[in-house]
C-alpha cells in the first residue's frame, strides 16, 4: 500500500491524464457508465483504467479513492469533473 500523505500525490502524479480524469470523476461518484459518456469510452475501458488506477495508489476501493485524491488536494483537477 502507498503511504497516506506524499506517496500518493506522488502516484496520482504518475497516472496518465486519461487514468487522472477517470479518476478524479470516479471519486466524485460517478458509475462507469456515465464517465463513458463523458470520456467517450466504453464502460469495460473505464473498468479496466480503473482497474490500474486503485493500485497506483494504493487502494480497492472507490470510497478509499475518493477519500486518497482529497486528502491529498489532487480531487477537482480533472477537465469537465462537475
């Protein structure tokens, strides 16, 4: 598991601006189908960045992801998050 503070913003920094965006809207409650809309991507892709996004930073969950990007001030950044 990454560490709470630094380590994240650290592996947030290291994810692709697709991996951050998909992030960033999964944290802010989204399903997989509705950020496929807005990225225009199938639901399976956004599964499958998800899938490599969790354990960049070190967690399995989207409540845990959600929680990871706002402690570290990362949340909001990705374009059309609203």
């Amino acid at each position: 598991a990454v560490p709470p503070t630094a380590g994240r913003r650290e592996a947030w920094q290291g994810l692709t601006a697709q991996e951050r965006r998909i992030a960033d809207l999964a944290a802010c409650g989204l399903t997989n189908r509705e950020i496929a809309n807005r990225v225009r991507v199938s639901p399976r892709t956004v599964g499958a960045h998800l899938y490599r996004i969790f354990p960049k930073l070190g967690v399995t969950s989207r409540a845990a992801l959600s929680e990871a990007l706002a402690d570290n001030g990362a949340r909001g950044s990705a374009p059309d998050a609203r």
